[in-house]
C-alpha cells in the first residue's frame, strides 16, 4: 500500500513560501507497471510548487520511496543508448579524479550495476548502493551491493565498513530524495578529502525551454537547478567545481556536476559555476511568471498532441506509442490516453513486456510483437532517444513514423 504526505517547507531551504506552477491531476507512481487489469491503482497529487527563497522546483506530495521502489522494473541496462552513455561518463570521471589502486568507489542508486560495469573491479573496491528489487541484477553480474537507501545514518555504517570513497556518482536518483540535506550530509562524511562526488540530472532549464514536463512524476521529487543546489553544497561545506553539459541521459538532456569538499585545491574550478548561476538569476528562475509562461506552453503542447492522435484515429489509422519509460506515464496520464486510442506499447525490457501502463492500462508488448500489428504512427514516450531509435528501429525501417511530443508535436520519419 503506497503511503504518502504532503509538503510543508522547501526541502533545501526550509523556506515556508512555495508558490503551485503546474497541476497534471492525481496520477499513479509512474513504474507501478500493472500485471492485472482488475488491479485497483492508488493515485496522488502532481503538482508542482517552486520555493521563492532558493528556487528549488518540487512536488507538493511525497510518496514513500519504500512502497516506490520495492517492485521496480526501471533497469538501466536494457538501454543500449544510455549503456554507451555511462561508459564514457566513467571515463571521463577517472580522467578526472585519477583513483589509486584499491580506491572505494560507490555508486548511489547503482540499478543493475550500469556504471559500476565499467571500473576494473581487480583495479578498484567498486560497490553499489540500490534499495530497489533491481539490485539482484547487479548481485547477480557480481557486482557487490549494498540493498538499502543512501542517508548519513547508512552512510557512517558505509564508511566503518569500506572506508571513505574516491569517487561517488548518482545519475538520475539525486532529484529522488525527500530528505536531500540528509543525504548530502551523507556524502560529506564518507566522501574522501580528495575525493569527488559526481551528479547527473535533468536541468531545469531543458524542461521550461523544450516544454519536457513529462518528466514530472511522483518518483522525481524535486527539478533541480544550479542555484539552489548551490545553497545546498555550500550549508555542507562542499563546493561545485566543474559542470557541463551532455546531451543524453535517463531522462534526456542533463547536467553532470562534479562536488568536492570545500577545502580541497586539487581539482580547478572550471568558471562555469559563476556562469550558471548568472544565466539563472538573468532568467528569472526564482520568479513565479517564468513557470506561468510554462504552463501556457504545456496546455497548448497538450492539444496539439490529442488533434494529431484524434485525427489519425479519425483515419482509422491504428497510433500505438513507442518505449515505455517512467515519463511516457504522466504524458499518457495528462492527456487521458488509454487502449481505444492507443492499441499498444513497444519495448524491449522484458520486466515490462506483458504488463499494462499504469493509469492509462495500455498493453505493453515487445518490439517484434509490435512490428506485426500494422501500427503506422507511434507516440515517441522515449523521446531522448529520438536519434537511436530513427536510425536503428525495425518499426521506422519498415515505414513507420513517430509523434514527436516534444518541444512542439509532430510527425517525424527517417
């Protein structure tokens, strides 16, 4: 049974005065991927507030991580894509940190062991950190994990155990902590003097530029930005030290941050700091109209979608939709998409091939399955990787043709 509460104060700041930008309606968490049609779902509020202290985009309702992640089917692996993605990603950071033989290297939110693959685990102590039932998979290739959720109390049993980290990433999971003071105080207690902590996220600023509201959803509490994080490292004595950019991850185009203690000269400031946080104070990311403008742009996105699927149905043109990612849920969910318009979802993760979206009750089917159901338009749910799939999908090389959600709906082909 899913618990939930709402919100009272910004989780950054502690500030009081949070101001609603954007209500998507009651929605289901969005991988509680249904096995039975019969089944009855729990739905919560998906609103979205902004803290006019620091800026910190966040829901008003938190839904337990432990009901959310005890049956996930979100494994990282079954992304060819996103396995290309975190292989240079692991590259890079050894580039930059440069771990000593026997290094601890942790990975939080560590899924089916994605990142953790790539470090010579003869060379490095690798460990992961998963709560989720995804664990097993990392378990299982061999990498050593840890089953429980990252916090300062965990994070001093961590350190009595393996000692301090040389390198510590979490991609995607940052912005999925209720208490994220706690879990950054965490970090400063097992993070090495000179060690560094690595962050992935989707930029704020991507999803109020490219209209990507999709990836609004129960899991993902806060939407974060440089400004506010910036408060955040700065109350634990950590400082941000370099950022950049990069085109693909989990949930599209996101930043990676590198993190170190204040203290420490060996790693050079690479300016952009100050250069984010100007650009964001210039675009007004603490004021209440930049969100109004957003929600403007989403209600138009939204009928454009449901003309274009209207119109096909209209054709008696059969629109199927293409991946089923946690995001595809809440666009499916806002538009009120369900099986009489679209017939059925592609996918290659075999945890969620036979099951039902969750809300819109959508059959999920494997791509080979998909390719016989003479299925001419596809809904994009898997937008970021829009490139991949129109270079290497059967269904666009059998004639195929997508609906591209997002920045502005439209119908794409090879």
């Amino acid at each position: 049974m899913f618990e939930s509460f709402k919100i009272k104060k910004c989780r950054i700041c502690d500030n009081k005065k949070l101001y609603t930008y954007l209500n998507l309606g009651n929605q289901p968490p969005s991988n509680s991927f249904i096995k039975f049609l019969n089944k009855k779902e729990k739905k919560f509020s998906l609103k979205v507030k902004i803290c006019e202290n620091c800026g910190l985009s966040q829901l008003d309702t938190v839904v337990s991580p432990k009901n959310i992640f005890k049956d996930y089917v979100y494994l990282s692996s079954s992304s060819k894509a996103l396995v290309e993605h975190y292989k240079n990603m692991t590259l890079e950071i050894l580039k930059v940190t440069k771990p000593k033989k026997d290094s601890l290297i942790l990975d939080i939110g560590s899924n089916d062991g994605i990142t953790l693959k790539n470090y010579d685990q003869r060379k490095y102590n690798v460990v992961g950190i998963e709560p989720s039932s995804a664990a097993k998979y990392a378990i299982k290739s061999g990498i050593k994990t840890e089953k429980i959720f990252f916090n300062l109390k965990n994070s001093i049993k961590l350190r009595k155990k393996y000692n301090t980290a040389k390198i510590i990433t979490a991609t995607n999971v940052f912005a999925h902590n209720d208490k994220i003071q706690d879990f950054v105080n965490g970090i400063r207690n097992i993070l090495d003097f000179n060690g560094v902590f690595v962050i992935e996220f989707p930029y704020l600023d991507f999803m109020l530029k490219e209209n990507f509201y999709d990836t609004i959803y129960h899991e993902h509490y806060s939407y974060l930005s440089i400004t506010p994080l910036n408060y955040l490292f700065k109350k634990f004595q950590l400082k941000i030290f370099k950022i950049r950019q990069v085109n693909l991850g989990a949930s599209g185009p996101a930043l990676r941050v590198y993190i170190k203690h204040n203290d420490n000269r060996n790693y050079r400031d690479d300016g952009n700091l100050k250069k984010y946080l100007l650009y964001e104070r210039k675009n007004k990311f603490q004021k209440k109209g930049t969100y109004n403008k957003f929600k403007l742009k989403i209600n138009q996105i939204n009928k454009d979608i449901l003309n274009i699927i209207k119109k096909l149905n209209k054709k008696k043109l059969k629109v199927g939709a293409f991946g089923a990612p946690a995001k595809g849920n809440t666009l499916l969910n806002t538009l009120k998409l369900n099986s009489k318009k679209i017939v059925a979802i592609s996918e290659n993760n075999a945890e969620k091939i036979g099951k039902f979206t969750p809300g819109s009750k959508i059959r999920i089917v494997s791509d080979n399955d998909f390719n016989q159901m003479d299925i001419k338009y596809a809904l994009l749910l898997s937008w970021n990787y829009k490139k991949f799939f129109l270079k290497n999908s059967n269904f666009i090389k059998n004639g195929g043709k997508f609906i591209l959600p997002f920045p502005k709906p439209k119908i794409i082909n090879k």
